[in-house]
C-alpha cells in the first residue's frame, strides 16, 4: 500500500515538472503509438532527424505514465532506489531553474494498458506529428478492453486534438489505423508495403554476407525499396530481419518527409540504423548454430512476424549451407517460444494461431510456460510428433535442454513476452555469453534481481 502512495506521489511530481520543462522549451514533440512495433518505430525515426536536428527519443521502451516523464526530464527510473527518485526530480529542478541545452525533438512512444492511458497523455501532451503503428486482430495489452474497437478508439484520442499544420501518419496496412485517417484535421501520410500507401515499400527480402572463417554467407540484414512521388531510393537496414522493421523504417521515412527532409538523406540515416536488442537480431550460437533473439516481447501479430523470418532465412540455400558439410544437409529450424501475456479472452486463440503456423515451420518446438500448452496441443494435431515438442516451466531450462539438443547449422528463433524472460534461454547457447550485457536485453542489476 506504502509503495503504491509512494509511486503515485512520484509520478505525479515528475509529470508536475515535465509539463513545466514542455511549456518553458517547448520542442517538437512526435508521439509514436500503436499495439505492436512501437519501440523500433521509435528508433528509426530518432535515427532519421538526428541527422538534422537535436533529438531525444525515449529510453528503451519508456512509454508509460512514469517513464514519459522521465524522457521529458532526460532521467533514468529509479527502479526501488529513493536516492534515483530523487535525483530524477532534481533534474527536473534544475531544467526549470536554470537556463539548460534541451532537444529541438522529443521522439515520445506511448502505450496503452488500460482505457484511458492515452487520453491522460493528450491532456498535456501536445504532439506536432503523431505516428501510428499497426494494431493488428489481437493487439498487445488487450487484457482490460473489451476489445480491437476499444483499443482503437483509445489509441485515436492522441490524434485527435492534432491541428492543420501538424502531421499524422498511420499504418495504410493495419485496417483500424489506417480507418484512423477521418479522426483527424492534420495532414496525413500513409506508409505500407500495399495499395493505396503515400510512402510505398518493396522489394523486400534478406542480404547475405560472406562469413571470412567458413567461406559461407550469412544474414546480414534486410534491403528494400521506398517510393514518394515518383521518387525512389534503396533501404538497407543491418542485423534487422523482418517485414515488420521495414514498417518501422517506412513510418521513418515518413516523418522525415513531413520535416522537410529528401529521401536520399533519410536513406542514409537508416542505414545506420540497426534494431536494438532483442528484436529479431541474429546471433552466433554455441556449435555453429545461429539464434534469432526476439526475446523484447510477445504479442501475436509479433510472434507470425518473428515465424515468417524463421521461415524465410531457413529457406534460403545460403544459409542451409552453413551446415552442407553435415550428413544430412540443411541445419534445422527450432522455435523456443514462450507465453504470450496480457492478452485476455483472446489467449487460447492467440496460442493456437501461433501452433498453427510454427507446426508448418519448425523442426522442434521448445515451449515455456502454462499458455504454451495451447501451441503445443496444436502442433499435435497438425501431425508433429510428440518427440519434437518439449514443454518447460522455465525459459533457463529450456536453454539448458537446448544445449544437448542443438546440432551444426541450426537456426533457433527464441521469443515470448516480457515476464517469461526468454532471454535467459539465449544466454544458455549464445557462443559468446561474456558479450551478453551489449547483445541482450534485459541486463541491468535491477532486472537481474527479479
């Protein structure tokens, strides 16, 4: 009880001095939000105007009523330290005091847990361009709406006091974004990979490189080409896999346009632009295997995104060579997924999709997790046989397993949500763990504790 007074009254102070620094220097704020791809939607467009402007985007995936704030102060959570609480408050003192260098842009992601979560945000949050992701049929963080409608519904109030001269860009592909489009007086740009998009993407698909040990091509990262009246320019994205960070890039691509920048520059900024930890990044496993660590976070239209990789790199001759020289030829597929949470009504469904689509995909599956169980069911029915389908309560165990089952050239896809701590799983077969602080997510002390 204490320690929930005690957060409210920090929230409150820090959300007291964040709407002072907003009025006092009042940058450009671009608020980013939708259900899924938030987060690397976010560093893409940071990445974008950086090039041109004074930016700070939100740490990690700082994106709710306290962690808004925060970016707006430039401070860090205290995590159960009062002594960081209050060095984040001070922080703000100073920025009101004193005159102080603050960004011309604010890149702010939003989240939505519950109803009324963006609509405490549009209260004082005044953005110039709002970027709008994807929802898909089950969004994330469902669990306390009544549904797809009434997340919709809460996600649109932050367009909705946008003015003439300001900007909204939605997702052309995601059918409730892109009907988002008549909420608004802003302009609007539409980005996707299918008719109807301003700013269109194509010609999607993995570049490889040559690996200078073995001689083979590994993946290296995903190239496609954008196209804005009539314009065209090529985008080469590193260790980024995924037709969802071509999205991320694409929302990018718009809101540097709606700042006036040209494509070629903004090209080039993306391509410094890498995905961060946990998202679909590519890394070396232990007996020359290779791991797809997605292990941020799970929602379903994430977790078909993360399968259709799986799908896409396995089936390519190049990197099935990585283990040519095994009787047997091509390595195998292995997806160790663990629960997908917050979902609600929607999770056995949600599961059994999942099952539905990996059973045509893997070799084996590794499931973590009481929801799990649903995959598996699934994967049953679909004729995978039982010997190919463990089940673990702990996504370390299954790691551990994992060390005695995984062969030369096998690719291994491991995801699930935020509290199944699925990367705890890729540091058991990761090659290199001692580089697990700069490659994983999840590694400050704080989390390490729970």
């Amino acid at each position: 009880m204490l320690k929930r007074i005690l957060k409210k009254i920090i929230i409150s102070i820090l959300t007291f001095e964040a709407k002072l620094i907003l009025k006092k220097y009042q940058p450009k704020i671009i608020a980013i939000t939708g259900s899924v791809g938030k987060t690397s939607t976010k560093d893409a467009v940071a990445a974008v105007l950086k090039s041109k402007f004074s930016v700070r985007e939100s740490q990690k995936s700082y994106n709710s009523e306290i962690g808004v704030p925060l970016t707006i102060i430039g401070a860090e959570t205290g995590w159960h330290k009062p002594s960081k609480w209050l060095a984040a408050i001070f922080k703000g003192m100073v920025l009101l005091l004193k005159k102080k260098k603050y960004p011309d842009i604010l890149v702010l992601e939003m989240g939505a847990d519950r109803p009324g979560d963006i609509e405490r945000f549009a209260g004082w949050i005044k953005p110039r361009v709002v970027v709008m992701t994807a929802l898909g049929e089950i969004p994330v963080h469902v669990e306390f709406f009544s549904g797809l409608e009434a997340v919709a519904k809460e996600k649109s109030k932050i367009i909705r006091p946008l003015g003439n001269d300001d900007w909204a860009i939605f997702n052309n592909d995601d059918k409730s974004v892109s009907e988002m489009r008549d909420k608004t007086k802003a302009g609007v740009l539409a980005f996707g990979m299918g008719e109807g998009a301003d700013i269109l993407g194509s010609n999607y698909h993995i570049i490889y490189r040559k690996d200078k040990k073995t001689g083979l091509e590994i993946p290296e990262g995903i190239t496609f080409k954008a196209d804005f009246k009539g314009s065209s320019v090529p985008v080469r994205l590193a260790n980024t896999f995924g037709r969802h960070h071509v999205y991320a890039a694409l929302a990018a691509l718009a809101v540097g346009v709606s700042q006036n920048l040209n494509l070629v520059e903004i090209s080039e900024s993306l391509s410094l632009y890498s995905a961060p930890p946990g998202r679909l990044k590519l890394i070396e496993g232990i007996k020359n295997s290779w791991i797809l660590d997605d292990t941020y976070n799970a929602s379903p239209i994430a977790a078909q995104a993360a399968l259709d990789v799986l799908a896409e790199m396995t089936a390519s001759p190049r990197l099935n060579s990585l283990s040519a020289d095994k009787a047997g030829g091509a390595g195998r597929k292995i997806a160790v997924l663990g629960d997908m949470l917050e979902l609600g009504r929607y999770a056995i469904e949600a599961h059994r999709q999942v099952g539905r689509k990996v059973s045509g995909i893997a070799d084996l599956v590794f499931l973590v997790g009481p929801r799990s169980k649903f995959i598996a069911e699934v994967c049953r029915e679909k004729g995978m046989a039982p010997e190919k389908i463990y089940e673990f309560s702990d996504a370390r165990e299954a790691g551990k397993k994992l060390q005695n089952i995984i062969e030369d050239g096998d690719l291994i896809l491991i995801k699930g949500s935020q509290s199944m701590r699925m990367e705890r799983a890729v540091e058991e077969i990761m090659a290199h763990p001692e580089e697990k602080e700069k490659l994983l997510v999840r590694q400050e002390k704080e989390w390490q504790k729970k």
